[in-house]
C-alpha cells in the first residue's frame, strides 16, 4: 500500500557530553558510531519496504501499465468518441464486488491494509497529512479490471472504478466511503440497476428525498466527518444530484447507511429504486 507523504520527516541524534579529559576521543568515537546507526535505520527501511512489497498481490494496475509505466495496449471503457456509456454485465459484477468491499471495510470486516495486499483488482493510497504527528484519516481505493485482453491487432480494454474512505482519527474506524460516475468526459454512465442488484448488496429501501429537502433542512443526512448536510448540498460537485435513495444495512451487527444520488435528467419519480444513479454515499451507522 502506498502512503503519499506530504513532507519528510527529519530526525535529530542527541550526543552526550563526557568529560573533559575525554571529551576529544569519544567525540571522535560518537561521529562514526553516529553515521552507523543512520545507515542501520536506512538498511532497516528497505527491509521492511521490501517485505511489505513481498506480502503485497500483483495488482492488475500494473499488468496494464508497460515498461515506462504508460498504458499503451489497453483503452479505457469509457472514451471521448462516447456520448454515454452503459455499464456491461462485467462492469456491473465488478462495482456490486466493489461496493461491497468498501461496505466491508466500513463495517470492521477488512481493512484497507488488508485489501492492499490480498486484492489484485484494488490498488490502495493512503494520504498522510502535512503535519507528520497527524492522523491519516483519508484513503482513496481504485478497482482495476480487465475487459479484454490485447491481440496482435487489437488493443486490450480495461475498467476502473475509484472511491475515496474517510475517518475521524487512527483510532476510530473508517466511516465514510463515496463513489461517483462523474468522468473526465462529463458523459452520463448509465449503472443500470435493478432491485435485484440491491438484494444482492443486501440494501433495504427506507426513504427517497430530494437536494432542495437537505437544503431546507428537512433532511439532516451527513455524508461527511468533515462537512455536514448544509456544505454537502452546497457543493458543487454534490449538489450535481437532484434526488436521493436512501438505503439501510447490517454488516457484521454494525449498521449502515447507503444514499445513492440521482441526476435530474434520468429521475424518474414513478421508479421505486433508482435505475441510473451518479454517487453513492456510505456510511457506518444509521
């Protein structure tokens, strides 16, 4: 797993002071003592480093990436020649396994670290803070598969799906996970779903609210440790969604809270359950 550092951490080696009779020798002994155990603390990273390398899976990333790290005989399932994408049976088995994953991580069943080194699909960064004393309270998770694999004539293709999981601190669990079908060609992905796949999720259908009822505070649903309903419908990323769908689970006797959001071009107020949804937010508790 990778941890993306903001800053390096600096260290300070602290030397006593001897007597005066013998303050030259053993300052000459205390350099390369010094310098000895810089070089044990270095050796002593890459072995861990590598270890941890070792304990990690191939991950699929990296099946598709060539020698220079550059994806050159795959194409991404979504493309700029598209003007909307509808999910594929393939691409739909891999996000129910990925949603289901980030409900098991927010329920204590997993851990990122976990999946870091067991799953070849999901690639985890876990983002440090600046301040070095700070907790990591954020990671982003991406699930990479393979459609198709390349020929001698024709490119491979593969899909991607990202989601990012938040906490309070270190010390409590994660708690929040989001998901979203926004892409970089701004084209509407079309997810498909039926009640069928909630079943298979285990979501049970409690309340449907739109943006405007989180903004007149008839809905008070925080998807956020850092923002709360109010800041949610005002972003603009977030406020994106016109309706919402929200869902309730058990996992392991810990209860959960899953609200897809719905845009206004494919809410459709006659469908129990949304069809084409845009984000999903979940949440550990109710």
């Amino acid at each position: 797993m990778e941890i993306i550092h903001q800053k390096k951490r600096q260290t300070r080696h602290l030397i006593l002071h001897p007597s005066r009779a013998n303050k030259a020798m053993l300052k000459r002994k205390a350099i390369p003592l010094s310098l000895l155990a810089i070089i044990a603390i270095i050796i002593s990273g890459v072995i861990i480093m590598n270890i941890n390398d070792e304990e990690k899976s191939p991950k699929t990333k990296d099946h598709i990436l060539d020698k220079d790290g550059l994806i050159t005989k795959y194409d991404s399932f979504i493309s700029e020649r598209m003007n909307k994408k509808k999910l594929t049976p393939i691409d739909k088995t891999q996000l129910e396994s990925f949603l289901k994953l980030n409900l098991d991580i927010l329920s204590g069943l997993i851990t990122p670290e976990e999946v870091d080194r067991t799953n070849i699909n999901v690639d985890v960064k876990l983002w440090a803070p600046k301040l070095l004393t700070a907790p990591i309270i954020s990671a982003t998770m991406t699930n990479t598969y393979i459609i198709k694999e390349p020929t001698s004539s024709t490119k491979g293709v593969y899909g991607e799906f990202s989601s990012s999981i938040l906490r309070k601190d270190d010390k409590a669990p994660w708690e929040y996970s989001s998901l979203s079908m926004l892409n970089l060609y701004k084209f509407p992905i079309l997810t498909d779903f039926e009640p069928t796949d909630y079943a298979k999720l285990n979501l049970k259908l409690v309340d449907k609210f739109l943006l405007s009822n989180l903004e007149n505070q008839a809905q008070r649903i925080d998807f956020s440790p850092t923002s709360n309903y109010k800041e949610f419908a005002s972003s603009n990323r977030n406020g994106l969604n016109y309706a919402f769908y929200k869902f309730i689970s058990t996992k392991s006797a810990v209860p959960l809270t899953v609200v897809f959001g719905v845009q206004e071009d494919q809410y459709n107020e006659h469908e129990i359950y949304p069809k084409n949804w845009y984000y999903v937010y979940m949440k550990r508790g109710s």
